[in-house]
C-alpha cells in the first residue's frame, strides 16, 4: 500500500502541479501556469515506473489446467498452479507526449516467475502422478499504456486510450520429481503462460490508472491555507500537451473559505505562454501578480493589517517624555506616560511584479494613543509607503524578503496642535524598519507552500520576475521516508 500511495502522490503532482489557487472556474483564465518539461517528464517517467513495478509485484496469476492426449499413455493432466511474477526489470523506456495524450512505454524487459507444476494420468493398471517446482524467464516484454488529460468541471479527468503487454520469449526451467522426462510436456504450455501475463499485466495497469483517476477526481477544489484565505485546484481548459512538455492553466486566486471575495479585483487577463529562454529545469511555475494581489485583498477584508506597537527596541520612543521637542503640547498635556502606535492599513495594499522584483505600495494611517488609564488617540499620519521583495525558494514553499525603499507621512488630524512632520517621520521611520518590516519578513519567511505531495521537494531552483509575472524554475527531488 504504501508503494502505491507513493506512485499515486507523485502521479498526482506529474498531472497537477500547481493547482492551487481558487476564485471561480466561470471567468476561465488562468492566473497560474504550470509546465512539466521534457526534463521533468523523464524523472517522472523513471519513477512512475519503478513505483508501478513495487505497487505489481509480487503479481500471482490464474492456475492453467490442460488435457494432453499422449499415443501409448492416453490422456494426462496437467496443472500449472501458484504462478507468481517475483521481479521485474526494465532495460529502457520513453515517455512521448502528443494532442492525443501521453504515450508511456516500457521495453526490453525481463520477468522472473515461480510456479508448482502438476500432472496425472492413469492406466488399466494403476494411476501415475508426479510434481515438482519451475522457474519461468520471460525475455523482451514491452509494457505501453497511453492517457488521455481533460478538464472535467475543474478537475483533472485521466483516462486510459491504449494499454497492452507483449512478451517475445520465456524459458521454463523444472525442478523436483521426474521434471526430465516431462519437461516438453510444461513446455506445451509457454503460449499459455504467455497470454497470463501479458492479460494480467496490462490489467494491472488499467487498474492503477483507475484508482488514480478516481483519487484525482476526489481531490479538493478548495484547500485552506488558514482559516482566512484558500487556494484554488481548479483547472480553467484541458491541459496543453506539446512533444516536450505539458502546461496547466489554472484560475488560481486566494479567496476566503468557501467564499468569492477576490472577484472585485480588476484582473488584467491570463498568462501568456511562458518563455523557451528560460533554465532547463523539470518544472517551471509562473505566477501573475493577479495572485498576490488576490492574497493581499483576503487579508485586507479580513482587517489583519492592523497592528498595536506597543513593545519597540527603543522602548523610551513610546513614552512622551521622548516626544517633548516633536510634538511640545504633547507632553505638556499628558507628561511621562505610555503611548502605543495603531497602525491600520487603509486599502488594499498593490502589488506589482517588476524586472527583478516586487513592488509594494502600502496606504496606512498611524494613530498616536496615549495610554492615561484609558487609550486617548491624540493624532493621526497618513504614511504613503513604498516597499519592494526579492522572492525566495524556501524548502518547497515561495518565500521573500521585504525591504523598506521610502515612504512619506503627512499629518491627517491632531488634537495636540502643532505637529513637526520632519521629526515625526525620522520616528516611523525607525519604528518601519525595527518593528513592522522584521514583522513582515517573519510571516514571509514562514512561505507559501507550493503545492507538491508530500515527500516530493524543489531543489536547484531559480525565481525570475518580469512583465507582470513571477517564475520559478526548478527540478524535483523525492525524499525517501
């Protein structure tokens, strides 16, 4: 079972890499695209195959009974009982993909099978039986299945066009009682046996494909990142499927559970095709910046940006004696007491992929409080601030690191008079890169995990932002548990 598991994890991330993000499949766009390469087709291929042949093995196949009339002993029976496929091995495959689906095939293959051997025949005299073991060899087998990939309601629907078995030769060695003697007898069999397994392990296969359609429909549309935003597994058209490589689009926006609340977002359309230029890597994920922007209004709507500083490094900046030459009337009316700084971001912050980053405009506004046995809101600064994030791969998950570029800050009301800007900003300009943006970094180095199964993660990966969009190309790598 686990053997199987396995092939069915990594089968599932081989056809729906990606499949993240979620606001409705009516706008049919896609926000999110994922290509497997010719590279990542070949690593998929090789570990489809060994995970099929570990999810097989051992295969036991149907006893074969045969009535053979031999001249001057009549007629003996025969048995062939206990067939058991024990090991596979596979000298060369290749995986081709084609508008007809994916062709997958296994040649020059060897298979070794035990069996227990029986026969009986009986004479006017008396009865004659005899048994024994044998080992079979089965030399150039070729295993070929082709599939078909379909959107089916925003689901991938897998489905098998083509499977088959074909044995070239096997030999059948006899072991135990008078196995010299009837050795031509079993031999009579070899078509037989033959057709046992070349039936039994394309059905196999068909099976395995089954079970993995049907895992792959009872995948969720809607998986929780938290309990504030969701992400999308919904497909928006049939996978793409070239001579090197297959590409899913996918509408992948952040939304609220089991909600729509990114559909007031202005979307600027679906991904263009992703360039050839790039690295050859096994998998290349590209990301609009529609799908960041989905994540930043979820958050926004669900008011968690907003923040009560009350514990900075500098902790003397939060008491108005330290205020006494910024804000004088400050001090005079509330002398020696605690403050806490409200900060409220006041819309949606946008975000923008650039050449070589990400862009960050916030609006904010900024309460000063005073803590005088009750909290006083004294005056408020509305900060215009500019930000940008270098992205990260981060142990399979999409990291960044947020840096502070400028910001401005304007007095938006007071009720403790006159208000010196200059000093006010030198302020929030230290509280910005002491407190909120080692904050922000903290949520984002925790990532965005990238939707592999589990016991698969990125490595040699590079990320690179461009026209609206960020990419990451990046092989792939199994743990072993």
């Amino acid at each position: 079972m686990g053997s199987f598991r396995k092939f069915m994890a990594f089968t599932t991330m081989f056809t729906v890499l990606l499949l993240y993000l979620i606001p409705t499949k009516a706008q049919e766009e896609g926000f999110i695209s994922a290509v497997i390469s010719s590279k990542g087709l070949d690593f998929t291929k090789d570990l489809l195959i060994e995970e099929a042949i570990s999810s097989i093995i051992p295969l036991e196949l149907p006893q074969i009974e045969k009535s053979v009339k031999i001249p001057l002993i009549g007629q003996v029976d025969v048995a062939l009982s206990n067939i058991t496929i024990y090991s596979v091995d596979i000298a060369s495959s290749y995986v081709e993909t084609g508008d007809s689906g994916i062709a997958l095939v296994a040649s020059g293959a060897t298979a070794n099978l035990s069996m227990h051997w029986q026969y009986s025949y009986t004479t006017w005299l008396f009865e004659v039986t005899d048994n024994g073991a044998a080992s079979i060899q089965v030399e150039g087998m070729e295993v070929g299945v082709t599939l078909a990939l379909k959107d089916q309601q925003g689901s991938l629907k897998l489905s098998v066009l083509d499977c088959g078995c074909y044995v070239k030769d096997i030999s059948i060695k006899l072991d135990g009682g008078a196995s010299w003697l009837y050795q031509g007898l079993v031999d009579a069999f070899g078509g037989q046996i033959v057709s046992a397994v070349e039936e039994n392990i394309a059905k196999k296969v068909d099976e395995g494909i089954m079970k993995l359609d049907s895992s792959l429909q009872s995948l969720p549309k809607q998986i929780e990142l938290d309990d504030i935003a969701s992400l999308n597994v919904t497909l928006v058209d049939n996978p793409v499927l070239s001579n090197s490589s297959i590409e899913f689009q996918i509408n992948g926006l952040f939304t609220t559970p089991i909600d729509d609340s990114t559909s007031s977002l202005d979307h600027k359309g679906s991904l263009n095709p992703l360039p050839r230029s790039a690295p050859a890597r096994m998998v290349e994920i590209s990301l609009h910046e529609d799908v960041f922007n989905s994540v930043s209004l979820v958050y926004f709507n669900a008011n968690y940006m907003n923040w009560i500083i009350n514990k900075i490094p500098d902790q003397s900046l939060l008491n108005t004696a330290e205020w006494r030459y910024i804000v004088p009337q400050l001090y005079k009316q509330y002398p020696n007491k605690d403050m806490d700084l409200n900060v409220t971001v006041s819309s949606q912050p946008i975000i923008t992929v650039v050449n070589n980053g990400i862009d960050i405009i916030v609006y904010s506004d900024v309460t000063i409080d005073v803590i005088d046995d009750e909290v006083i809101p004294v005056a408020c600064i509305s900060m215009h601030i500019h930000a940008s994030c270098t992205p990260e791969i981060l142990r399979s998950k999409l990291s960044g690191i947020v840096k502070l570029n400028d910001f401005t800050a304007s007095l938006k009301w007071s009720k403790i008079g006159t208000v010196h800007m200059h000093l006010v900003q030198a302020v929030l300009s230290t509280v910005l890169r002491t407190v909120v943006v080692p904050y922000v970094n903290l949520w984002l180095w925790k990532g965005l995990p990238l939707p592999l199964p589990h016991g698969f993660t990125l490595h040699n990966s590079e990320t690179f932002s461009t026209n609206s969009r960020l990419t990451v190309y990046s092989d792939v790598a199994f743990l072993e548990q």
